[in-house]
C-alpha cells in the first residue's frame, strides 16, 4: 500500500505527519509512505525520528494550502503545493492513497479538478462517522459538494451504506435523508426528489425515509444523507456544542466535588478521548478512483497512523470495487 | 394584553395550557387568555383549576393539528382547528397575539396564510435563543422558511438584531451569517447574495461576516442568520446532542463516584434544567403584524406560562414597531 501524506498539512504540521509515519510503517511492513512537502525540512524531521528505512520517502512540493486560505485561489497561486503534489502522484498510479490534515477545502478541490472519480459516480462526498445512543452512523456529505443534486445525494446513500458495512460492520445499514420533518413530501425540492430516488430504488428495503436533526444522535439511522453545505454545518455545530458542554459539566460537576475529585475528572478525560479519537483517523472522500482520507486539522501523530492504517482498510475491505458494482449492476440491495 | 392560546397544541395539551394560562393571569392583571380548542373539555379543565376570573375565556374550535400530521393536509381538512381559530382571531385583531405548543409548521402554515405580514417584510421566520460559550445567541430562521431567498436572510439580519437587542439586552448586537468557511466568497449562491446585501447594508458596522457551524456555540456572533433547512437541522440536532451527551456524561461520572454522588446528581439536574428552561417561553415567528410565540412540543405549565409573558414582553418593547422602522427607513444601524 503506497499512500501519499500531505506533511505539510494540519495545525502541527509538519511534525505530527512525519511521526505519525513513522509509527505507521513500523506497526505495518507492507506500509510505503510518501511525505510531499518541504523536502529539506521534512528530511531534517525525518532523520530526527531515527527510523530509516525505504518504506518512508520524501518527495518534494513547493508551498501548501494554509488552513485560512481560500482553496481555490490557494491552488491557482500555488500549483506544486503539497496538496496538489499528493494527487498528482495518486492521478499517475504512483501512489493509491492521499491522506491530509491540511485545508479540508484545498484537499476536495485539488481532488476534483483531476477528475478521477469512480466510474459510474458523478459527485465525491465526505462521509464522516459520529457517535450515536445506539453506536455510530455514517453523515454524508458533509461538505465536498454544497450545491448537489438529488443524484448525487443518491449515490450517497449508497457510498454511505457500503462505507457502514465495509468500515463499521453493519450488515444492512438503515438509510436515512435529512429532512425538517418526518412525513413524506416535507422539505425542499433537492430532498423530495431525492426521497423518491432513493425509495424507488433497491435500497428502499434499508430506506427509513425522512429523519430529522434529532434523529441522528438518537441513532435513527447507520447512515444519514443530506447535501454538503448542511452536512458540513451539522458537523462543525456538533463540534463546537460538544466541546462546549464537555468544558460546562466539567466545570459545573467538579466544582460540587470534594474528595472524589479526581475520580470524576478521570471520567471527563476518558469521555474527552472518546469524543477526540476516531478510529478511522479520518473522513473519506467517497467516489474516487483511489482513496482520501482527510483527517481533523488538529489530528496528532496518532490520528495520522491511524488515518495511514484506515486507508490501507479502506482498500483490503474493497470498498471502492462494491461501489462500482452497486452503482453499475442496478443497484443491488447491500449485505 | 389578549392572547389566543391553541389550547389543542403540545405533547401535554390541553392540560399544561391551562395551567400555564392561569398562572399566567395571576401573575398579571392585564393579561387576557383565550383558550382556544375543545369547548366542554376546556371549561372542566378551567373549572378545576378553581380559577374563576373573566381574565380567562374559552373559544370553541373543532379538532386540531396532530404533532405528526402534515400540517397542510391537516389545515384543508380541519379549517377550524384550534390553531387556525387562533390566527383567525389575531386576523379579526381579536386578539394581540397567538401562543402554540403545537405543531410547528401547523403553526407556521396557518399563520402564513393569513398573510398578515409587518409593512416591508417578505416572509416572516423563526428565531430562538440558544445558549452558547459567551452567553446567548438568536439563530434565525429555524424552518419558517425552507427556501429563502438572500434578500429574506437580509431581512431575518434586521429582525434578529433587532430581537437581540429588544429581548436579550444586546445594546450593538453583531450579526453573523451561517456558511461553510470564514473566508469571503465561500459557500453557496444564496449565502453569497445575502452576503452582499448585508455587507452593503448599514447593518455592516455590526456584520462579522461567514461564521461556521462551530462558531454558533462559541458564540462568535449575537445573531446568526441561516435559511430555514439548515437551521431547523441544526436546532433539532443541537437538541438531540445536548440530550445524549447529558445522559452518556452523567451516567459515566455518575458510576466512577461514591459517598459524593448526590452533589453530583444535583449538579447534573442543575445543568439539564438550565438547558429545558427558556425565558422567553417559545420562539417567536418574527414579521408578523401581532405576536406569535411557538413553544416546544414538550412544554410544560411553566413554560406556557413563560411565553404567555413573553408575549407581553414583545409587545412592551415595541418589537415589531422597530423591525417595520427598520426595514422602512432605509435600514439605520440598530442600537
């Protein structure tokens, strides 16, 4: 498995990429990284780890995708950035992963303009894995495509309930559309037509129809559907009220404590984590012709092994071949 | 101050409305409550209470809008429901205001189609306050209106000042506009058009720009105007968020304690009470010319009685007068 890694994307880039590498590589023989980025830099770094071994190379970009930039104009002014860099190589066949913590933006639009999508799908989309009552479920899309089409939230349900079945191991994932209302005919023009693609289809055997915003932490459905611009709102809101509430309980709880203290702070540190780690180590880009991992901007060295080892899953569970296959048989039902 | 209030509507109805309506009136002398819903069941429900004063009357209606109903089917079949009389009654100037625990977008359809719009507003729209990390922020609209316009979300900027300002006691309220990235350009045609107008508007001295879903509970701005879809998701999974982490979170602090889990026990009911509790009573759906204050479906006699209060508030604080002198006056700055 050869993956690209944008070591120049994230908030603690680039050391976090270069250690996460490392640790990647020596936990997985079969594992060849290739660090895109400054290369002096990145060879300083990588010395400074003492792993030296062929399985990590470095390959040279020139500037990255900053976390503030605007991606589009970012790529323009910088067509060898690391970003750019990593899927140039994974559009030559040189690697078969790109996996980044830089700029979410710069990594979807550096990904679209080389076309390399899946055949049969018309639009990529981010699938994010959120913590339910009842386990987990699979948001899609959350922000790779905020103007889509009802196909395109489609395919999605489909991306979404393979993803949930290859990644999470549910055998036949519910699928669900976000929606203001749970009646059928609620909402807007995208999410009807969308409904009835969905419900007319071979999926609508797993189909629950409608679910609501509070459906989605209550677990309603192993897959929820919507377009990008509300799947990437719903995301960032989630973050922001999480850490919100963690930070007020905490404070509010052990404020009333005495002596048993430090038993709940260690409680609220394990309930932090839990919320902090993901195994997959990132979110993909569903629909390409290759794998993209895009991990959190503040990802450490360990959600970047983690990212590196989900790419390499991602591949031996076959997720892209089943979506081919779904999309190009007539959509035959999942499980 | 006479208020109609859909005595039908709510998880708990009738019961909590008239509860909530006589203690409402006790605590105010000018108040005026109209129950409206189920004549006989109504006057044995008030009777009950031993409450017996002129300050509360009964008008009769036939049905009303189930909380899963589809709120037009529900309307052309049940023309006098009780939330339709409601509105019928504001129409006739019967009453100043109309208050429902009941079906959301029952209330909202009836309302619209009385067409009894402030002078200058194109669509009325739902603002709440919810709590954030610096205190308070209104979101506006939470799913009046699912397929706005950009110069509606001009409007729902003025509005939801102009409610920060009145009802929250924000002297300058700064106003953000719900996208998906910070910089200028981002997101969707909708957002950028509204962008535009707002920028150019004087209301930019207090426009912050794009805030991203995270920024809604960091409390990066006073005021954050979405369309209807993407605030109702957001209202709805903020809601479903909050509960599941206060359940996963007390339950696991819970069982690491001892001697000490009553403080505990305590803090956590503290908390949750602080998330149920609102203020204001209900939402209000504001650019209406009267008041109408939607509360949640779970509102108990507190809560009706809240926003039988809040009614009054609004009135008192000459809402509405502001929002037409605004939108009329070439739009002045607020504050």
């Amino acid at each position: 498995m050869r993956i690209a890694l944008d070591a120049m994307g994230g908030d603690d880039a680039p050391g976090v990429n270069v250690d996460g590498a490392v640790a990647a590589a020596q936990a997985n023989p079969d594992l060849q990284v290739t660090l895109v980025g400054d290369q002096p830099q990145l060879e300083t770094l990588l010395d400074a780890t003492g792993f030296s071994s062929p399985q990590i190379t470095v390959h040279a970009a020139d500037g990255f995708v900053g976390m503030d930039e605007k991606p589009t104009d970012a790529l323009r002014k910088k067509p060898q950035s690391s970003i750019a860099v990593c899927w140039q190589l994974m559009a030559n066949r040189e690697v078969d992963a790109v996996v980044s913590a830089g700029n979410t933006g710069g990594v979807v639009a550096a990904g679209l303009r080389t076309r390399l999508f899946l055949s049969g799908v018309k639009r990529p989309g981010i699938a994010v894995v959120l913590p339910t009552r009842r386990g987990r479920a699979v948001l899609m899309d959350v922000g790779a495509n905020p103007a889509a089409r009802a196909e395109h939230l489609y395919q999605y349900a489909w991306m979404g309930s393979i993803f949930a079945r290859e990644m999470l191991g549910v055998e036949t994932p519910s699928v669900g559309l976000m929606n203001i209302g749970s009646e059928e005919g609620k909402g807007v023009d995208l999410v009807r037509e969308a409904h009835g693609l969905i419900a007319g289809s071979s999926l609508s055997n797993h189909y629950i129809g409608n679910v609501e915003g509070r459906g989605l932490y209550t677990g309603d459905a192993d897959v929820i559907i919507c377009e990008g611009f509300v799947g990437n709102v719903v995301l960032k809101v989630s973050e922001g009220m999480a850490a919100m509430m963690m930070d007020m309980i905490s404070r509010e709880v052990m404020d009333c404590l005495d002596a048993e203290k430090p038993n709940a702070a260690q409680a609220f540190r394990t309930i932090g984590k839990r919320y902090e780690y993901n195994e997959i180590g990132g979110a993909p880009l569903l629909g390409i012709d290759g794998i993209c991992l895009i991990c959190h901007g503040s990802s450490d060295a360990r959600s970047i092994a983690n990212a590196l080892r989900g790419a390499t899953t991602l591949r031996d569970r076959h997720v892209n071949t089943h979506i081919v296959e779904s999309l190009a048989n007539g959509c035959p039902t999942p499980g």
